[in-house]
C-alpha cells in the first residue's frame, strides 16, 4: 500500500485508482460543498493483496488477467468458486504495515465508528454504460485493528460474490477491468437519509429517519417533497411509512427521540448497527423540517452551475460536532445524462389518432412541464404514448396499439383488450380496484384515482405517464426531438426510477429472469413459503424460475377470459358447449401446473361479480341474468355456488381431468366464504368430483369475511384444511369502505390496527388448529414492512405479484433471520 489519496486532493489523473464514488464526491467536495472528509484505499492494492495469495485454484492464480471462464449457469460451480474465494479473502491476514497505516489514519478522527464504501470503476468506463447500483454495500465498523481489517476485506469480496459474478460475466467485463477502490470515512449517528434528485422543471427530496439502509433494503416508504426548480416552492409533501430506523447500536440515532426508540436487532458480525422500531408518534412526523427542506433547495440550486440541469445526489442529516444545528452532507454525486440524450422520440414515430395532434410533417419537439393529472401510483413504471380516451365504462374499447388508455374505470373483462395498452390512467378506483389488479399483472403502468382525467385529456395527446409518483404530463412541442430527464439510481439507498423508452414503451422485466430458483445456493435460504399470484398464460416462462415455492393465487376469472370468447360460462352451458368448455378449462390450468410442477398451484375458484364482468355475453333473456344494488355484498363466491352450482361443478370438472392426466400439484382455493354451510355444500360438491381421491389435494377457502375470525374452528372441523387472507376484501368489511372508491383511499388502510389484530387472530388461529394459513392480497406488497410482523404471527406463506416477489423474498429473509438473532440473544440472556 504505497499511498491512501486523501478525498479531498484527488486528481482527474487519479479516478481509475479511487472509483467513481470517491472521484465525484471528491470533486464536489473540492469546490466548496458539504462532504464528510475521508480517504481512498485505491484499486490497485486489491490486486496486489490477492498476489500474495497462495492458490491451487487457477482461476484465483490468474487474477486479475483471468478471462472469468465461469458457467455463471451452473450455480453449484458458481457458488462453489465464490464462496472459495470470499473465504481465502477473509481468512487471510491483511499486511500489518497496511493496517498500521489505516489505524493511524482513523484514529485520528476520534469516531465511535468508521464506514468503508465501495468505490468502482470501470477501466474501460468509456465504453460501457452500467449501472451497479445496490450491487455493491457499505461496511460499518468499529475504529478497532481487528473490526477494520475485517471491513476492508468484505468490501473486496462482494467483488467475488457469486451475484456479482453472474453480473460481470452478463455484462461481458472481465476482472482486469476493474478496480475497487474503497472510501474511508468516519461514521456517527444520522439523524435522517435519503435522496435528491434535479432536473430543470422540478426537485425531488425523499427522507427517511436514520441511516439510508432502511430505504436501500426497501423497509420504508420515504417521505416524498415535490419542489418547482426555478421558484423553490414546495408543490406537494406527501408522509411516507416509516416503522423503523437504522442507528449506532448502544447510541440514539435521533438524540430528542431517545425515549421512543425500541432496540430490535443489532448485527452480530460488526455489533455496530442497531434497528430502532419507531413510535407511532415517529411514524406520523416528517424526517425533515422546514430549515432542512431549504438547505436541500439551496444545495441544489448550488449543484447546477456545477453539475448541469440533471443529477442526483445522495445525502445524510447529521449532528456536526462545529455546529449547533444539524447539517446536511453529500454522500454520493450521479450527475444524470442530459435532457437531450435521455429520451429522443421523432414525429415520425408517433401515433395521431386526431388532428388535435401536431401533423406529421411538424417537426417539433415535445417536453413535459407540470403534470395536468395526480392520482394514485397504482402499477410502477414510465411509459410515453398518445392518449385514447374513453368517456363511459361500458363502451368496449378498441385500443390502439401502444397507447395509454383513458378512462372512467376498467372491468375485468377487458383484459385482454388490455394486452396491446402502453399504460393505464382512471378516474375512479384505489390501489386495490381492479384497474390496480390488471395493471400490475399485465405490467403495465398505471394511475388511477385521477379526477376528471377523461375531460381533462383529449384523445391523440401526446403523454407521459408516471406509475412510480401518480402522475399524468401532456407533452408539448418545441423542436425535433422528445426530451425527457429520467432520475438515477445510488448505491447507497438504492433510489431506482424506471427509464424512459420509446413511445408507449417501458421497462419490461426479461423474459429470463436473473433471479434464482429458491433451492439454488445463491438465495438466502428461506423457511416462509414465498408464492405468486397469476392468471395469465403469456407470464408463465418469465415467473417460473423466480425463487417462489408455487402459485399461491391463480385468478380464475381473468385466466378465463383467455378461453370465454366474449360469453359468460353459463351461456356455453346454455348452448350445449359444456364439454369443450370443460376442455378449454383444462387445457389452460395445465399450462400453470405443468410449468411449476411440483409445486403447488392454489386455484381459486370463479367468483363472478355482476359488475365487473358486463361485456360478457350470456346468452339468453336478460330477465334471467344475475344483477344486484351491492355486488361487494351480493350473490356471489361460495353463496351463488349455492344457488347454482352448475359453472362450480364444471371447474372441478376440468380440476379432476387435470388430476386424472397426472397432475396431482392442483389445489382448490373457494372464494368469499361467509358460513360454514356455504363451505360443506363446496365439499360435498368436490367429493362428489373425485378430487379428494387424490391424496395430495387440499381443499382450501379465502378468508376475507370477518366471519372467519369467529368460525375458524368450525370451518377445520368441517374440513377447511387451509386458508389464505384476502386483505382487500377483509379491509374493506372491517372497515365499511369500497375499495374501488379512490374517494376513499385514506380510509381504506391494511395497517389500521382493526384489520391488523384480525390477520394475527387469524394467523394465530390457524396455528392452533394446525392448519397453514397464507396471505395473498396487497398489503404485504404496499406495505412490506408489515412482513416482520407476519412472519413473527407465523404465516406460512405469502404470495404476490410477480413484480413484487425479489423485494418480498428479501423482506422474508430479513424478517426471519431477525427472529432467529432476537431467539439467539435470549436464549443466551437465560
């Protein structure tokens, strides 16, 4: 180690040695702004501390000018290399000269504690773009010999982690490319995190309590301020969901609200960082005042003549030992590419549907200013597209390919008119409608709850549509090209905004999805079962290999309407078509239960709704068709089995042929079950069927009438041999409010202590009875922090969306391994 380069000296000669982190913070540090001071282990004594390793394993006696020959799709060899590597680093004994020289450094900074960050960068960084974000994590430490050395060595080896591996060799980067340098800087208490991010018509502040690890591991809903660029003033200020906080452990993180702090979990390998449950009073207060909101506008108005019109930085609210004030502190710079190189759409490609819309030969440019609609962020992502509008519900709409489709609310039933939409904007509707449903299965943005949106927009504009913030712009035209600044993501906290594409275009996931299957030895093993809600065929190969344990929710009425053709069950009955229906229904279920066998698949039974489903054709007098004044209270699930058995009788039907061709990996899930008659008329129906002849087959109901909280033990008696919460239905009858009525989005609240003592009743109940009990309605998506009180209850499993199974499986592991320190440390304690 022949130098460490001071963060506040470092050259543009010098960025390939300390990485691009240290190299901005350096620069933006150099010119005046708030940085805490610190220094660079560089790049170049990773290598030269890996020289002096003595390695049988070739690929380890080549570094770094090894190619990386590794079957990254082989996750046996590619654990098995990662973990001997990881180990050799850690294992061996950092040069005692080397740690003479960082003792003597950090010492003299008199901190109860040191942060060391990973700094990248690419050899090459001309030629490739990539982005690292999360990829890489900071260390804590203690300003101790041992702790120090034990930091830096983990900061190298996340290099050698077998995800990073997979993301080196994706990315076609080669080991000699890179240098991991590592940034020193002294670390104490914060009392609040988060990010900022500029572009020339609007800043974004986002804040959490604490250290920004609660925000990088998507345990919190940040705060969220909205502010016009140019005047300052704060446009909206919405309250995040804050629970819990990060801090030094044995110290407040937030000296005034020491009293309110609740130790939870303080990390065994560094003892170092601790987890502080928040007082609901904590919960209901802004992270930031007012001072610290103009401090932000003032920095970052400063940036600009620095950094340009577009960039994100990464701050900390900390107590300076100078000052009786806390103050603000850069903790990472992405100046953003420009306006002009984000997003470029010509005229050419636009789709005009009218002449409102500039013609063709018009060459302008469009750009966004403020947006002409808020609602709510019901499904994420970013998308670009001209507007079709629709003034009445019960128009069947014909969409064009690629546009974003306008209108009163969705049914169900068109979902698959839906299939070609680039994104979704209604006026009525929650975040648990079935707007919000269809939107985030078919992934595509959306924003619903948007007053007025059908007269406020004209079919033909131009739009962009936010699902991440709610928020609807109509673009105008300026020029030749579409220019739209996208945001950027930090490694620190991990804020991440969806890019920008094409017109009508988004961010897809791949069809091959990176994660692994949950039995790979990459993925943290898992004992709550993690599993996803379906219904359409087409998502089958994308989400079969994500680490889930089956399909804990398959749709059957939006499955179904792949197989209906625009007619309602009983009218193929009416016609004499049972039989091939029955087949078509077969045909389909197989298709999930042969794509995720042996897992289970939890199919969930029709539960039609007379007004969800109106372009459904039935097929003889409308006299005899199913209406009702109140379909959330009206003949449907296990009642209008009931009253008519004959479409249920024609599920099982198709569910015992599956049985008979082999599956046995098919389970029955019956909907809105308000008594325990209800129920036995069900099971003396899937007797009948044969279904229960298959020793695997599990005959489950929803819970999701407040009923179930009083007649669990009936139901076990009666033969319910599991259940799964519906937290959308349960909410809105515990508290008397529709959750199709955006009106009322405030009211409609899973976390309300009402909804949440029923799902631990329930939970607990089911417990005793020795039943499983799952969970698979939205809350534990909204709201993951409430995962740590699941899986504390004991729930066995909990399914959700596609999109959102990395994040819940990451908080499943999180919430257990907590669990497993807290019983550890108690056990210890006796």
């Amino acid at each position: 180690m022949d130098k460490l380069y001071k963060l506040d000296q470092i050259q543009p000669t010098e960025r390939i040695q300390v990485g691009d982190k240290a190299f901005h913070l350096s620069r933006v540090m150099q010119q005046g702004y708030p940085v805490i001071p610190g220094f660079v282990v560089p790049g170049d004594v990773l290598w030269e501390f890996l020289s002096t390793l003595n390695s049988t394993e070739p690929l380890m006696a080549e570094l770094p000018n090894s190619s990386l020959h590794i079957d990254v799709d082989d996750s046996h060899q590619l654990q098995h290399f990662a973990q001997r590597l990881q180990q050799k680093i850690i294992s061996a004994t950092l040069p005692s000269e080397w740690l003479q020289i960082l003792l003597e450094v950090t010492q003299q900074w008199r901190s109860p504690a040191l942060i060391f960050r990973p700094s990248l960068a690419l050899k090459d960084h001309t030629t490739k773009d990539v982005k690292i974000a999360g990829l890489l994590e900071a260390q804590v430490c203690k300003c101790e010999a041992e702790a120090v050395a034990l930091a830096l060595k983990s900061c190298w080896c996340q290099l050698f982690r077998a995800r990073s591996l997979l993301f080196w060799q994706r990315h076609q980067i080669e080991w000699r490319e890179l240098n991991l340098a590592v940034l020193v800087q002294p670390f104490g208490n914060v009392i609040a995190s988060g990010s900022l991010n500029y572009n020339a018509e609007e800043i974004e502040i986002k804040a959490s309590w604490g250290l920004g690890i609660a925000l990088t591991r998507g345990e919190v809903l940040p705060d969220c301020y909205l502010i016009d660029a140019e005047t300052g003033a704060v446009r909206s200020s919405q309250l995040g969901n804050k629970m819990l906080a990060y801090g030094l452990a044995n110290s407040p993180f937030q000296p005034d609200l020491t009293p309110c702090a609740i130790p939870l979990l303080v990390y065994a390998e560094a003892n170092c960082l601790q987890t502080y449950l928040l007082s609901e009073k904590q919960q209901q207060e802004y992270a930031l005042n007012q001072r610290n909101i103009q401090q932000l506008i003032q920095l970052a108005w400063q940036l600009k003549s620095d950094l340009g019109s577009a960039f994100t930085i990464e701050w900390t609210l900390a107590q300076s030992n100078n000052s009786a004030q806390p103050q603000i502190y850069i903790t990472q710079v992405t100046a953003n590419r420009t306006q002009e190189s984000e997003l470029r759409i010509e005229n050419s490609q636009f789709r005009i549907f009218n002449s409102s819309s500039p013609p063709a030969h018009h060459h302008s440019t469009p750009h966004t200013s403020n947006p002409i609609i808020k609602g709510l962020a019901a499904a994420c992502g970013r998308v670009v597209g001209n507007a079709y509008v629709i003034s009445h519900s019960d128009q069947k709409p014909e969409i064009p390919p690629k546009a974003i489709l306008v209108a009163p609310a969705i049914a169900p039933d068109w979902l698959p008119l839906l299939q070609q939409a680039a994104g979704i904007v209604t006026q009525h509707g929650g975040l648990t409608s079935h707007s919000a449903i269809l939107a985030r299965e078919l992934g595509i943005p959306a924003v619903v709850n948007a007053t007025n949106a059908t007269q406020l927009i004209q079919t033909g504009e131009l739009l962009v549509l936010d699902g991440d913030r709610g928020e609807v712009y109509r673009v105008s035209y300026t020029d030749n090209e579409l220019r739209i600044a996208g945001g950027a993501g930090g490694e620190d906290i991990g804020t991440h905004h969806s890019p920008l594409t094409s017109t009508g275009a988004q961010a897809k996931t791949p069809t091959h999805s990176p994660l692994l299957r949950r039995h790979s030895p990459l993925a943290t093993p898992i004992a709550t079962q993690l599993l996803v809600n379906l219904s359409q065929p087409s998502l089958i190969e994308r989400v079969k290999n994500l680490p889930v344990d089956g399909v804990g929710l398959l749709r059957s009425e939006l499955m179904g309407l792949n197989v209906l053709a625009g007619q309602h069950p009983k009218a193929w009955i009416e016609q004499g078509r049972r039989a091939e229906l029955v087949e078509l229904w077969q045909d389909i279920i197989s298709q999930f239960t042969r794509a995720f066998a042996p897992r289970p698949i939890f199919y969930r039974s029709l539960d039609w709704r007379s007004h969800e489903f109106p372009s459904l054709s039935f097929g003889y007098e409308p006299s005899m068709s199913h209406t009702t004044t109140n379909p959330l209270l009206g003949q449907h699930g296990a009642f209008s089995y009931v009253k008519d058995a004959s479409i249920f009788d024609l599920e099982l039907e198709a569910l015992a042929a599956m049985q008979q061709s082999g599956y046995t990996n098919i389970h029955l899930l019956l909907p809105f079950v308000r008594t325990v008659e209800e129920f036995s008329f069900c099971r003396r129906r899937v007797e009948q069927a044969g279904l229960t002849n298959v020793a695997e087959f599990q005959l489950w109901i929803m819970a999701e009438v407040p009923s179930i909280l009083f007649l669990l033990p009936e139901f076990v008696k009666a033969g319910v041999q599991g259940i799964s919460i519906g937290t959308n239905d349960l909410t809105q009858l515990l508290l008397g409010v529709d959750r199709d009525e955006g009106e009322l989005a405030a009211a409609f609240d899973e976390r309300h202590p009402v909804v949440m003592q029923a799902i631990a009743q329930i939970i607990e109940m089911a417990r005793s009875a020795q039943i499983p009990c799952s969970i698979c309605g939205q809350a534990p998506v909204r709201y993951p922090e409430l995962i740590d009180s699941l899986v504390r209850w004991g729930i066995t499993s909990i399914s959700v969306e596609p999109e959102a199974v990395e994040q819940t499986y990451t908080a499943i592991a999180r919430a257990e391994q907590r669990l497993l320190l807290e019983a550890a440390r108690n056990s210890f304690r006796s």
